[in-house]
C-alpha cells in the first residue's frame, strides 16, 4: 500500500490549486495536475454540450489515466496501432470522454477538437461507448460492464502466446486496464481474474477508479466486497493508492510490472473530482453538470480558458507525451525488419487475420477422404477431425473449452495445452466460464496473431451471448463451437436442449450460424468461419451420428452461399423441403416417402439460415426454386424460417421445450421425423 489514501471527498475542492497560477497558465510549463486537469476540461465541455454523458469518472480518473500515458504506457499516436504497443483497454466504457480527451490530447489522427465537440453525435468518432471499429486508437468495444476487464484478460493471454512462439524480441507489452465499480461487481470478473490469476499473467494491470460511487448512490447500498481480498484470492496482487496522487500512481505502477502476477491497484478517487456539489456523489455520474456547476468545477480547478480550448503549452506537453512510445516503435521495426522474410509474411499474414493459403488444399483433401470412406459420425466428432486436419495448415488456431474438452472435441489430437509458465500451447482450458471464455477470445483476436475458437454446449451461448454480441457488433471473428445443438442430445433432458437458441442467434446482426448436415459440411462450415474476417461464427454440431448426406466430392464449397439443393427432384417438385443439421436425414427420408406416393419434391441444405437469406436475390430464387409448397423441418422453434417458407409454408420442429429421453424417442414424440413432413406436405398437396 502506498500510504493511507485519504478521502478526499472531505476536502474542499477549492484548496485543490491555487487559483492565482491560472492566469501564467498557458505560458509556464504545465504541472501533472495541468495535464489532468486537460482531461476534466475536455470531458465536461462535451458532455455539456452534448447534453449527455457520464462526466463524474473523467473527472475522477483523469490523474490515473495522466500518469499511464505521460509516463507508463508503450504508445506512439502516430501509430495506435502498432504491434508491439502496450493495449489500454477502457473497461469503464461509459467515461468514454476520458479516453476520446487522451486520444485528441496526444494526437491521434482523426481526433480533432470538432470530433470531442460532436460526442455523442451521429456519425462522429465519438459516440456513448468505445467503439474499436469507429474510433482509431480504441482497442475494444466497452461499455457492457465486466467486458472490458475480461476481453483484456484474452489480449494478456495472447500476448504471451505469441512472445512464446515470436520471443521477447518481437512480443513484449503489457495489457492495461482502467476499471470501474461496475466492471467489479459483474459476475464476468470473477470469471475473468480468476483465470487471470490461474495462468499468472503478470503482464496484466488492473487501474480500479475506486470512487464508492454508483448510479443509484453509495455502493455501500448493495455491494461490500473488499476487491483486494477478492483479487488476491485468484492469484493476483494488490495495492491501494490514492487515485489523485499521481507520484504514488507511479510508484504503484513501477512496482506492478515487476510482478509476477497480475495486479490489482485501487486508486481511491473522487467521482466528479473538482465539482463543488456534485463530487463524491452519484450525481456526477451520468449526466451533465449544468452551467453553474460546470463553472464552479472550472474555478475550483484553476481552469479559466474557454470551453474546448486547451492552452499550447499543456497541449505541446500531451503531444510529448503521445510521441515517447515513437522510439520503442521504431526500434521494434527494425527488429522486426532482420527477422527472416518468411517470418515476417508469416507474421503479417495472421496479424492482417487472412487465412492460410494452405487452408484450402487441407479442407479439399479432407473432404475427399471424407467421401472416399463414408461413415455416420456425429457433427461433433466432425468438427474434430477437421481440426485435426487442419492443424498445421492453420497454426494461429487457439481452440479451449469451458471444461467441456471430451464433449466439444475441440482438441487436436498434437495440441499442448496453455498452462502458467508455458504459454507454447494452442489450447486454453477455460474452465466453467462461458461469460469469461466468450470476452476473452475477443481480446485474442482483437490482440492479433492468434484466431481464436472457443466450445461449449449450444444452451450455454445464453451465458456467452453479451460477448458474442460484442463480437457481432465490432466485427471481431471469433469461433464458438457449440455441440448438443438440439433435442438429439437426448437423456440430458430440457434444460441442456437448445430449442430457441438457433433462432435467437440468428436474429443477431452480422453472427453467422452455420448448423452443418455432415462430415463434409462441417468442412466447409470451418473453413467459412476461419475465412472470415468481419465478423464471428457459431458452428452448431450434433450429439447423435448423422448419415452421410454428401456422396460425391467436389472442390467447391457448396455451404458458401447458406443453401444449396442437395438432392433434385424426380420429375417437377410440388415441393421443396429445406432443412439444417440433423434433419436434413429426416428430409432425404420424407422425400423418399413422397416419391412412393407419386410426388416429386426437392431438398435443399441450409447450413446457414442467415447466409443464405443475405445472397442476392437471383442466388435465392435459383436456390429457393418455384415448387408450389415450401416446408422446412428443424429440431428447433420455427421462428426465422418464415422468411424463407413464407407464413403459409409447412413446418416441422418444436413448439415447447424438450423433454429427457433417448434422443430417438424424443424425434418420436415431438414428431419430428420423415412420416410427419412427409404426411403434412400432402395433405398440403391434396387440400
């Protein structure tokens, strides 16, 4: 502990400075708290203007955040984007004026005066959270609370990964994270540190803006958690600081990255710091602070100048400080210059996340082999062997499993595990954490180098699905390998039976959903997902062995547009059968049925719903075909289908939840088999 920090909501604000500096302000050479004071400057200027926003932790915070970036962080703004930089992931996502004042104040390009005027507007590089893929210089999307924390835990991890791999040389920073209360309070830490703290990535540093302050007041109303304890006991180190104390920020720092641990330091600050009413209270958390309390702030501070003008000498000192990383940068280059010219493409290659050349001659020779010896195999089982065939094509692939290893089979078969000390593996064993496993693949693909696939049971998404959403949203293309995808897990029963989830999955903009038929389609539905590079995907795969559907061996990725007819009509269809997954043998067998009944029907696979109702429209209607009945049969809800069968077209599938049996009873009971489509599309017919 550096001292006992004091509470300096007990101090009158106005004793802070001396208000008779302000006037040589803009000609002396600016102090620390000049620096900082930049930040709450700028943070409340926006907000008032915007009249919206969250000014207290910028204002609080702005001593924390000065002292990692004038003096800590690994950082050049003329490249934010560098790979070797130190990651600042800003876990606390709704102070975002913090990190937008940091980012204009050091000189990241595109981060005018006018962008920080613009906060919270349409189509500026400001808006309510973070956001990685709208503001250059931001690493992650934030602002789920607990997100932030725990996709910086991935970005650690992979930093490690890919020192072990690349050396010291070329892979060396650290991952630090400013967090707030709420980040702490949400489940997802606990997930996070305790993984954290397991592997001992002791390149991970945690800045707590511990104010005792949220929206509803005190946390004292609902939360009395000593978060050293609770750090300490998953593996990690700790120090409390005064937050407003900029030289014990500093010492606190300089002792945390010689840790062997990651660390903890609670920087005991004052929410809305300066304010002459509203610091220390909930009422400098989420909205602005009006006129007179705006000015008050200013003068309590010593800050005189106008609304978004920041003196040339404060800003020449910031713009310093943005530039301290150039020379680390540089130096980085030419190290990574004299490695050899087939390292380096290797390299560049998996930080731009293009996919192996290599990727495609190992998928079609397995396919090949796939329908040169047939066998049925559950989709799950699939996926392994893929895996396994695709292990040296692809070796940035980092599979683990939330404690689901020999139910997901995401394990190659020469895969060494990640373990603390040994970070040369390429597997991560996540533990009993899909909120955690979720967030943390997205910091290892957003970190670089490394492409991520995490497994659990599909029900389990319900647990990942906030940071899947992240995902989607920022186009992060992490892989999510969900086995037991339906009723055909069986015994399990209804609460491990995903009835609903396909169809809430596929409502999510931008995730893509593939639910392949087979061993050859689960090919080609990993390889679509290792190939993109805008967005995640799920591969949803079966418990039950399925039947070859694929019988002849073609090059071509039939799954690429979601849909592909897979068996044609006899004649001219009266109808077109779609199906995914598992029902796609229900779909062969009721054409069969139909034939002996004198009617002619189609079926087309849908592997991925989402896809295939995203092609253009010709590819659509070619696929789609002019038989006069639709009907689609899925293990699932209907929701989502009626895009493509229409509200009159027929379906089989769930209306409730399962039930525990053997899977075949259950396809029995629910009535989802050849029988029933085959019976329904000729009443159909006949009506």
């Amino acid at each position: 502990m550096d001292g006992a920090p004091h509470d300096i909501r007990t101090r009158p604000v106005n004793d802070q400075v001396d208000p008779a500096r302000a006037a040589a302000a803009a000609e002396a050479a600016p102090t620390p708290s000049d620096l900082a004071n930049a930040i709450r400057a700028l943070a409340m200027d926006a907000v008032e203007k915007a009249k919206s926003g969250h000014p207290g932790l910028p204002m609080g915070a702005a001593d924390v955040a000065t002292v990692l970036f004038t003096k800590v962080l690994k950082y050049d703004a003329a490249d934010p984007a560098w790979p070797d930089r130190d990651r600042f992931v800003f876990s606390a996502g709704h102070g975002s004026m913090l990190l937008y004042a940091l980012l204009h104040l050091t000189g990241v390009e595109g981060m005018t005066i006018e962008e920080l005027k613009n906060f919270r507007q349409l189509h500026s590089k400001t808006p309510g959270h973070p956001e990685n893929f709208v503001t250059p210089g931001v690493e992650t999307t934030t602002g789920p609370l607990g997100q932030g924390i725990a996709t910086a835990v991935g970005m650690a991890l992979a930093e490690r990964m890919l020192a072990a791999e690349y050396g010291e040389e070329i892979v060396d920073h650290h991952t630090w994270v400013l967090a707030s209360d709420g980040d702490l309070m949400e489940g997802i830490s606990h997930e996070a540190i305790a993984f954290a703290g397991n592997l001992r990535l002791n390149k991970l540093v945690v800045l707590w803006d511990d104010n005792g302050i949220s929206i509803d007041g005190p946390l004292s109303l609902s939360d009395s958690t000593d978060q050293c304890k609770r750090f300490e006991a998953c593996g990690w180190k700790t120090m409390r600081v005064d937050g407003h104390d900029q030289a014990a920020i500093a010492r606190a720092i300089s002792r945390a990255k010689k840790s062997d641990r990651p660390t903890l330091i609670a920087c005991k600050t004052t929410i809305g710091f300066g304010a002459p009413t509203r610091a220390g209270t909930s009422k400098a958390h989420g909205e602005p602070l009006g006129a007179d309390e705006l000015a008050g702030a200013k003068k309590a501070l010593g800050w005189t100048h106008a609304p978004f003008e920041i003196p040339a000498a404060i800003k020449k000192a910031w713009e310093k400080a943005g530039r301290k990383g150039r020379s680390a940068r540089k130096a980085w280059e030419q190290r990574f210059q004299g490695l050899p010219a087939e390292t380096r493409a290797e390299i560049e290659r998996r930080l731009a996340g293009l996919p192996p050349k290599a990727l495609a001659d190992a998928i079609a020779a397995h396919k090949r082999a796939l329908v040169e010896n047939p066998a049925a195999v559950a989709t799950r089982k699939a996926s392994e062997a893929v895996i396994n065939a695709i292990s040296t094509a692809v070796p940035e692939l980092v599979a683990g499993s939330a404690d689901l290893t020999p139910s997901n089979n995401v394990r190659a078969k020469t895969s060494v595990a990640v373990k603390p000390g040994d970070f040369s593996g390429r597997y991560v064993h996540y533990g009993i954490r899909e909120h955690g496993m979720a967030a943390a693949m997205n910091g290892i693909a957003l970190h670089g180098g490394l492409r991520p696939a995490g497994a659990t049971f599909l029900v389990f998404t319900d647990y990942a699905r906030p940071a899947m959403r992240i995902a989607a949203l920022a186009g992060i293309p992490s892989i999510y390998v969900m086995t037991h995808d339906s009723i055909g897990l069986g015994e399990d029963g209804p609460t491990h039976q995903p009835v609903e989830h396909l169809a809430a999955l596929r409502s999510m903009p931008n995730l893509r959903v593939f639910r392949p038929a087979d061993a050859v389609e689960t090919a080609e539905c990993w390889q679509l997902a290792l190939e993109r590079t805008d967005g995640p995907s799920v591969l949803a795969l079966t418990r039950q062995n399925l039947a070859p559907a694929r019988k002849t061996h073609t090059d071509a990725n039939l799954c690429e547009t979601g849909a592909y007819e897979l068996s044609p009509a006899d004649g001219r269809a009266v109808a077109t059968i779609f199906a995914t997954g598992s029902e796609v043998e229900i779909a062969l067998a009721a054409q069969a049925r139909l034939s002996e009944r004198g009617l002619a029907s189609r079926v087309v696979s849908v592997p991925s719903l989402d896809l295939f109702l995203a092609q253009p429209e010709e590819v659509r209607a070619r696929i789609v075909g002019d038989a006069p009945i639709r009907a689609a049969v899925e293990a699932g809800v209907r929701f989502g289908w009626d895009a493509l069968i229409g509200e009159n077209g027929v379906f089989v599938g769930m209306e409730s939840f399962g039930a525990s049996a053997p899977y075949k009873q259950l396809y029995a009971h629910f009535g989802i088999t050849a029988e029933v489509l085959a019976d329904r599309i000729t009443a159909r017919h006949n009506g």
